[in-house]
C-alpha cells in the first residue's frame, strides 16, 4: 500500500532532479522569454520627392529590431491598426512545435484583421545572427519589416571574431505608388508587376536616384549589444 510519505519523496527527488539538470547545464537559467509589442500603423514617408501613407510597425521604417538570444523565447503581439489584413513571417527561423507561429497567410494563420491582434510565440533553438522579419500577405513586406538579431548566449560567441560595431543592413525597394496597387494590378493584367523606383538601403534610396535625400531623415541603425541581458 502507498504511504502517504511517499509521493512528497517522488517530488523531492524530482526538485532534486531539476537542481542537477540546472547545475549541469547553467544556460537553461539564462533563457529568458523576450516580449515585444508590434503595432501595425500607418506612416508618412517621403522618398524620391514622393509622399506616401506607408504600412509600418510602431511608426518606424524600416521596423524594430528584434533583439533575443539563442534559447530565449519571443513573444510578439501584433495588433492590426490599418484596414488591410496581416501577418507577420520570422524569415529563417525555425520553429520547432510553433509552426501556427510561422506567420504565411493562409498557410500556418488566417490573417490578423483590422483591430484584430494575434500573438506569436515561438523559442530561438540552434541558431545565431541576422535574420529578417516582415509582413507575409500580398506585397505588404514593401514597407513591414526589420531585423532579427540573436546574440549568442551568455558566455558564448560568433564563429568569428568580436566586430568593432555591428550595423544591420536591411535591402528592400520603393515604390512611388501604393505596392499594393502594383501587384493587384499584375495579377489583374497577368502581365509582370511595375519594377520598383528604387533600391534601398535600411529604407533609404543611394545618392544616383533624384532627389534621393530631400524630405528623408537618416535611420541610424548602429547597435549597442552591450547591455542587452
Ligand atoms: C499623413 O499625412 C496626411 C496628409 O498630410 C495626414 O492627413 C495624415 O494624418 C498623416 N498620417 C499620419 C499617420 O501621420
Ligand atoms: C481579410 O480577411 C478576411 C478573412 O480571411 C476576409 O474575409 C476579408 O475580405 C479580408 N479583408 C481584406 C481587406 O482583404
Ligand atoms: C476599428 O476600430 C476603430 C476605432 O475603434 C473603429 O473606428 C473602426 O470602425 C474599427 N474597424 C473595424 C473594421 O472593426
Ligand atoms: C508561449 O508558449 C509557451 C509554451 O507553449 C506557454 O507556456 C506560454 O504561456 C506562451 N506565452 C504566451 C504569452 O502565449
Ligand atoms: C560568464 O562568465 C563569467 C566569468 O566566468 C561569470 O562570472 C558569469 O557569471 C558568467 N555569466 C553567465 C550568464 O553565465
Ligand atoms: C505601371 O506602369 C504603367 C506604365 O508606366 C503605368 O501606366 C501604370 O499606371 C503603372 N501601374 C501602377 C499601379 O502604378
Ligand atoms: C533625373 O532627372 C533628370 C532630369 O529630369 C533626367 O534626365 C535623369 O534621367 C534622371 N535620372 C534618374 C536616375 O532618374
């Protein structure tokens, strides 16, 4: 018959089990679960002397950078401010059991609607550096995008040598009209959709364009990584 002391000794040695795995492996300790707040809002932009009422995460553009460690957890709650559907996709991240938080429309979601909010939730396994993160319906990852930068975890290192800086450098295209026009337009016609007006660079256009710089505020992007916990 059970004693009744018998399941309190099962969990002590459980508890004991749990302080062996910790002693042995400490970077389960320093994991943590990183929480960001992507809210998808509309944003006046001017690039090549055109103004346009452009889709952005928290007003930036390009977006946030998001900022975890190999092993952390990330949580991003998106809530749709704009009239158009969404989705966000964590370009090269593999998600392990978190397929539903992989973001293709209609493919792992439905997507997020107007005043709607979704959650993503997924853990960083085996993998560090630079990916990219942007919207993943219809061409609205014209505007919505930004870095993803996995640190290595405590204690850890890059495969290479410390940089003296680190700055993200984000290629993405202008279009002086509505992105979405363009491509409703192509699939319309069937023919190929209008080529953009400009190659950027973390959302700007280089100096060969006209009027390249006029109305644009230059995004300083450089990084400081040192307190990052
Ligand atoms: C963008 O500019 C238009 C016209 O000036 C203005 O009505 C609108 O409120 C602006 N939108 C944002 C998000 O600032
Ligand atoms: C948004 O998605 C819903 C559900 O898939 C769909 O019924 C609706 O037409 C979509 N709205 C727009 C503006 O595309
Ligand atoms: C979204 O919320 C705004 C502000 O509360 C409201 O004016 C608008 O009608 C809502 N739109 C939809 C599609 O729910
Ligand atoms: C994220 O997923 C984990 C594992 O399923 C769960 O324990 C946690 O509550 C989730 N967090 C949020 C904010 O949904
Ligand atoms: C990293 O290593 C230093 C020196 O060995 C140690 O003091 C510190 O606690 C370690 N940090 C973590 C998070 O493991
Ligand atoms: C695409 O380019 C053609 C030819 O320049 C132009 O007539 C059309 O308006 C453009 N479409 C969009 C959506 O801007
Ligand atoms: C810039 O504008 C000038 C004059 O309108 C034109 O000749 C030139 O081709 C334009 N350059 C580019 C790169 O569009």
């Amino acid at each position: 018959m059970d004693s009744p002391h018998f399941p309190s000794f099962a969990s002590l040695r459980v508890l004991l089990f749990g302080f062996w795995v910790i002693a042995l492996f400490p970077e389960f300790v320093v994991s943590i679960t990183r929480h960001y707040t992507f809210n998808v809002e509309y944003l006046n932009v001017t690039r090549l002397c055109h103004t346009r009422n452009i889709l952005s995460v928290n007003g930036k553009f390009p977006g946030p950078r998001l900022v975890a460690r190999e092993g952390d957890r990330v949580v991003v709650k998106v809530v749709n401010h704009v009239s158009n559907n969404v989705t966000i996709h964590w370009h090269g991240i593999r998600q392990i059991t978190s397929g539903w938080a992989d973001g293709p429309a209609y493919v792992t979601q439905c997507p997020i609607q107007t005043n709607q909010s979704y959650t993503y939730n997924f853990t960083i396994v085996e993998q560090r550096g630079t990916l990219l993160w942007h919207a993943h319906i219809s061409w609205l990852r014209a505007t919505i995008y930004g870095p993803i930068i996995i640190l290595p975890k405590h204690n850890e290192s890059y495969p290479f040598q410390k940089p003296y800086k680190e700055i993200p450098i984000l290629f993405g295209e202008w279009f002086n009209v509505d992105p979405e026009a363009v491509i409703s337009q192509a699939l319309q016609t069937g023919g190929g959709p209008n080529v953009s007006d400009a190659y950027t660079i973390n959302g700007l256009p280089g100096p060969l364009y006209n009027c390249s710089s006029k109305g644009t505020k230059p995004s300083l992007l450089t990084l400081d990584l040192e307190n990052i916990i």
